[in-house]
C-alpha cells in the first residue's frame, strides 16, 4: 500500500472514544520498547507520527492513526515492563479486554516480536489472548537487520515453535532500520482491510 495520509484520530481510554467510523482495523500489540512504534513510522513512511519510546508512567491509552483514509492502525499500550503496578496492570488488562471483545471491526492482529530474541512469557500469552478472540494473527519480527543473513532462518523458526503458532499464522521478518519485510508486511495486513 502507497501511504499517502496518515494521521492520529485519538488516544482513548474508553469505549465511548473509540472512533465511530468503523473501517477496518489492525490492532498492534507488542512488548514495550520492542518496535512497534518504529514499526508504525516505518510503514506509514513517517519519521515520528506514532511515538517512539513512550515511559511507563504515562497514561495508557489505544491510538487509532487513520491511514489513507481506508483503515486504522489501532496501537495498543506495551507489555513487560517490571515496574508497572499490580493496579496499572490491571488497568491495561481491562482496557485491552474492553477493546478485543467490544470492536466489530478489527480485522487482524500485529504481535511485535523482536526476532533476536526466543519470544518471552509475555509475548506467549498476548498470542494466546489474540488467539482467543479468534483473530487472524500476523507475527512480525523485528530487528531483523542484527541478525546475519545464515542464521535469520532458524530466528524464524525459533519464533514460530515458541509461539506455538498455527500453519496459517503469518511472520514476517521485519527491519525498522532498513526497511526489509516492508512490502511483505503489507501484503500480509492488506488481507485484511
Ligand atoms: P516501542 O516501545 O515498541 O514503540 O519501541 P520503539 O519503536 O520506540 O523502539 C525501541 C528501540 O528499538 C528504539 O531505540 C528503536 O530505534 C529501536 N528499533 C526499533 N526497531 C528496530 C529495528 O528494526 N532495528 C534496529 N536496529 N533497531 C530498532
């Protein structure tokens, strides 16, 4: 997709400000401090539309950016931070069930993953949890440019048995530096829009 306008429709913390146009939406869900920012910027050709690096702390909220006019990215807060509170925590469970069970019309989910890594706890039950609403998934891996072209392969796989996904989920190695996978990402998230 040739993004040609991209802009942020609201940071909600409700139901009630979700936005009522009901275009197709995917949902990004993924570590803090993982990439889905970079990811965000990357892919809607923006240096900086969706923050890069947001704190703990902040208020967490769901940003729905409204892309070409024909669906929404809607970013959900990160996960893994040590230091959030048992309340905090909650928080953001209740907000995100709110979202996952409430949306007619998101379509598919990102899970962000850093493809360096074996996919954490976290990242296990956030699939699991996507899974359970049924939503068609597509894994991206990300920091795909610290990784030697001979051994992203067996990252892939590394990732896919970890995560336990399903033939039909889809991973696309991903590099917010270099711009890799970006076509194939597209691809993937046009499915469903
Ligand atoms: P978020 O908290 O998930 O939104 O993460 P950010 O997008 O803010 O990224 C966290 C850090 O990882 C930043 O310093 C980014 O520059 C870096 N980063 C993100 N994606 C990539 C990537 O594909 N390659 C490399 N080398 N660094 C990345």
């Amino acid at each position: 997709m040739k993004v040609t306008k991209a802009e942020i429709v609201i940071s909600a913390v409700s139901k009630k400000q979700y936005p009522s146009d009901l275009i197709p939406e995917i949902a990004l869900a993924g570590r803090s401090n993982v990439g889905k920012s970079s990811f965000i910027n990357k892919m809607i050709n923006r240096k900086s539309l969706a923050r890069t690096s947001s704190k703990p702390g902040k208020t967490q909220t769901l940003n729905f950016y409204k892309i070409n006019d024909v669906f929404h990215f809607v970013d959900v807060p990160g996960y893994g931070y040590a230091k959030v509170s048992k309340t905090e925590r909650e928080a953001w469970g209740k907000m995100l069930e709110e979202y996952f069970v409430e949306r007619d019309n998101l379509s598919a989910a990102a899970l962000v993953v850093d493809l360096r890594h074996k996919p954490t706890a976290d990242d296990i039950t956030m699939y699991n949890f996507l899974k359970h609403y049924e939503l068609p998934i597509i894994v991206i891996a990300t920091k795909l440019d610290k990784i030697a072209k001979n051994k992203r392969e067996s990252h892939v796989q590394q990732t896919r048995k970890t995560l336990g996904l399903a033939p039909e989920d889809i991973v696309v190695p991903f590099s917010s530096e270099t711009g890799e996978g970006k076509d194939k990402a597209w691809k993937a998230i046009e499915q469903f829009i």
